[in-house]
C-alpha cells in the first residue's frame, strides 16, 4: 500500500512542476520562486484588480514581510515551534518562507492594498487605467 505522506508529496511536486510550466507560458507572469514550506495560494483578475491571496493560520501582520522590487512582489515569514512544548506529533510545517510573484505590466504597483484577517493575506493591485484615444471627428472638405 502506498503511504499517504509519500502521495501528499507527489501532488504537492506535481502542482510545483505546473505552476513553473504555466509561469513559463505566460512569460513568467505567475509563480517564480519556492523556497522551504510554501502557504498556499490564489491569483486572480478580480474585476479591475490582480489579487494575490495567501493562507496564513496563526500568523499576526507583524509575522508577515512584503516588497516588492523589478515588478516581483515577495512575501516573508517564519512560522516557529510553540517553545517550551514537547511535540508529540506535528503536521504544520515550520520555518521560514518566500512566495515571490512576477507582476503582470498591466497592473499598478504603486497602488496595491493589503488586508489581512482571520490568516488570510490579501493583496489586491488595481489594474492600470486604460487611456482610451479621443474620437477623431470626420469632416468634409467643401
């Protein structure tokens, strides 16, 4: 029988192995680094906003670094042991993590709003405005 951590494993390399591939498509618009333990995440259009969600269970906002330089956004944190517990058993993983995200051009880097509640870390970044040309009026020549 196949072990269950060893199938957790697989499928969590195997969605790994298709965000770099989906990343590479789209000229690296996605997902572009993984570095230890990895919170789960979500990236969407919503509306006229790019939004970047991540899960952070018992995280505080002071636990959590952004910045975003060259248009990748990255975000930091450290989840460590409850000191002074002797674990018995542990499922969470702990240790530090880096998400970084290639932001697609069409969105407004200065402009992104960050909320955080009850573990969720949402990044919303408005999309640019779209100039749109002047009507050109058509006359006749008399």
């Amino acid at each position: 029988m196949v072990d269950k951590v060893l199938i957790t494993e697989l499928n969590r390399l195997s969605e790994q192995m298709r965000d770099v591939l989906e990343a590479k498509e789209h000229g690296d618009a996605g997902l572009i680094e993984h570095n230890g333990w990895e919170p789960a995440s979500d990236i969407c259009f919503s509306g006229d906003a790019l939004v970047i969600e991540l899960e952070l269970p018992g995280f505080g906002i002071e636990d959590i670094r952004l910045s975003l330089e060259r248009g990748v956004l990255r975000v930091e944190g450290e989840r460590r042991r409850k000191a002074g517990c002797r674990m018995l058993r542990s499922e969470r993983a702990v240790g530090p993590f880096c998400r970084a995200f290639s932001l697609p051009p069409e969105v407004a880097t200065k402009e992104l709003e960050v909320d955080f509640e009850r573990g969720l870390l949402r990044i919303s970044i408005p999309a640019k405005d779209v100039v749109s040309a002047a009507p050109v009026q058509l006359g006749s020549k008399t």
